[in-house]
C-alpha cells in the first residue's frame, strides 16, 4: 500500500481521570499471590507497568471520543462539517447497536452526507481506520476523514479480579495477568488531502499488512462461557509475544520493501504499548534501537486501540517527533494481524 495524498493533520486525546497503580491492583488479589507463593511486585516486573487510567464509573465511551475528537479538531484546520467519513474504531463500544460513531458525529457536528460506521478489529481498529479514510482520500471520494476511538478498562478488570479470588490456580493466574495491564483513555485522527493548510507535513508514505489467523484462540475477550456472568478475557502471553514476534518480521520486511527504505532510513518508532517485554523483543529483533522507540506503558497501560496513535500525540508533544522524521507505526493486535505504517514527518 502507497499513498500520495494522505496527511496526518491532528491528533487529540482524552486520558481517564483515575489513576491506578500496580500495586494497587496487586492488593486487590493478594489473597491469589498468597495462595500462589508469589511475591508482591511481580505485575510490574514482568509488564514495566507502574500505573495506568480507568474511566469514572458509568462513564460513556462516546464522551470520551466526542472530547479527543473536539481536542483534535481544535489543532485542525478542519472543521466538523469538512469530515466526509467518521469511525468509531474501539474494542469497547457502547451497544450492538447503533453505532458508536453516531453519537460522536451527532454530538461535534459532522454533515449529513458523511459516512458513519464503526469497526473492529482488536487493537489494530484505529489503524484499520486510518487505512479505511487514506484509501477514500487517495481514490479522490474524500478530502478530510476522522477516526476516534475510546477504550475502558475498568469493568473488565473489576471482572478479571473476582474471577481470579474465586480461581486461585496458577494456569487461570498465567492467563488472567494481561488483563490487568489494560488502561483508559479515548483518541481522534485528522486525516486530510493536505489542502486545508499551506505546511503538507506529517504525510502518509504507505503502510504493510499481513495476517496469522490461526493464532485466534491465543488472546479472547467476550462474554463469560458460563452465560450471563459477565465478561472474560484470557491471553496466552508467550503464545502471543513468540508468533507475534514472527509476524512482525513479516510486515517489517514487507513495509521496507513497499517504501524503498532500509532500516536505517526509519528516524523513529511508535509500537503498540503492551508492556516491556514485548517493546524490547521486537526492537531487538527488528535490529532498531530502543533511542527509537518512544512509550507511554510504564504511566497509561495498554489501552487498546488508542495506544499507538496516543502515544505518538504525547510523543510529537514533547518534540520526539519532529519535522522530517521517518517514522513507523508498528501495530499488532490479537487475531494475529499486523500493520505497520510508514510516515514522512
């Protein structure tokens, strides 16, 4: 995939209000650790995650996006009434049905004639959706798209957390402790045509894609086998870490070799924020240099889909990313599938 005539013209982002620490999570089930024979301060060992953000309670997923979309259109030359397609992109949505995207269209303002849909697809949703408005740009059908996402937390651990003082067996353990890495936070992305202002920066080179799907048992979250108890999540974080690993050599490759770069081309990286272990396996094995590479997991968690295009927010924010950077975005998400994006900023 190339691209000619896409550009990155904001982002904005929402953070959850409450902080909450490892440790504080780690007290809500040290009766497990107890039972387990392991030591407090494990979570934060193994992840590099000090804390993260949750959402209050009862708060609305669209409030979250409706306020990043705000923040980023507040940055844009864009107005609300330019946006020719908004999607909601998030793993967490508010209902079946209508769309999420509605109420944020409804509520910033979007014209009548743009297209509002949301999409799914694990972590790599608002990815997906910035492929989704570059290929209505580039076709010409377009000239200003945006992308929002709002991803909480909260109630999946409140769950995570009762299930495993019911469960105190190292395998449901092993399998329940990505879930308590998860954070809350809400993004916006302003893709235009570059027409809206005279400074064409930050555009979109091309990006690469490519798919294990018969890993899909490996990381699941949806609603308990029991019935109605509520929801569940369970990953296979080795599982994931080795075949994602694998996965991301292949797009790597395959995003160079679309692009015309080498590995010394790229300026910068933003990975998806899982953890440390995963940030420093695939720096490593992609030959990049952790100077690269900035991350927002250690204070935010991994909040989904919102990760990535957040972090690179905070990451131009504090003048990581500047002016003439080569930069990729590297995703993954459960499923496997992988895409990377290549950007000229």
């Amino acid at each position: 995939m190339k691209y000619e005539k896409v550009h990155l013209d904001a982002l904005g982002y929402e953070l959850g209000p409450v902080v909450v620490s490892t440790a504080e999570l780690e007290e809500r089930i040290a009766p497990v650790y107890e039972a387990l024979h392991i030591a407090p301060g494990q979570l934060e060992s193994l992840t590099g995650i000090r804390e993260r953000r949750w959402w209050e309670e009862g708060h609305r997923l669209s409030d979250g996006a409706i306020a990043a979309a705000r923040k980023a259109l507040a940055k844009s030359s864009v107005t609300a009434k330019d946006v020719g397609v908004l999607i909601y992109a998030g793993v967490c949505r508010e209902q079946f049905e209508p769309a999420t995207a509605c109420r944020v269209a409804a509520e910033i303002g979007v014209k009548p004639q743009a297209h509002v849909y949301d999409i799914s697809n694990a972590c790599l949703g608002v990815i997906n959706g910035i492929l989704d408005v570059a290929n209505r740009i580039e076709l010409g059908q377009i000239k200003a798209g945006m992308i929002v996402s709002c991803e909480s937390a909260r109630e999946i651990n409140d769950a995570m957390i009762g299930k495993m003082l019911k469960n105190k067996s190292m395998d449901f353990f092993k399998y329940s402790l990505a879930t308590l890495t998860g954070g809350s936070g809400a993004v916006a992305v302003v893709l235009t045509d570059g027409s809206f202002s005279a400074g064409k920066r930050r555009r979109l080179a091309g990006g690469a894609v490519e798919a294990a799907p018969e890993h899909y048992r490996l990381c699941t979250w949806g609603m308990d086998k029991e019935g109605a108890a509520g929801e569940f999540m369970s990953t296979d974080s080795v599982s994931v870490l080795e075949y994602g690993i694998k996965l991301g050599v292949r797009t790597w490759s395959s995003l160079l070799s679309t692009l015309g770069w080498s590995g010394s081309d790229v300026s910068k990286v933003i990975c998806h924020q899982v953890g440390s272990s995963h940030k420093d396996s695939i720096l490593k094995t992609l030959g990049l240099s952790p100077e690269l590479d900035y991350s927002t997991y250690e204070f935010l968690g991994n909040i989904g889909t919102v990760s990535l295009p957040l972090t690179a927010a905070v990451a131009e924010e504090r003048s990581f990313l500047t002016a003439g950077d080569r930069v990729a975005f590297l995703g993954i998400g459960s499923g496997l599938n992988c895409m990377m994006l290549g950007w000229e900023w």
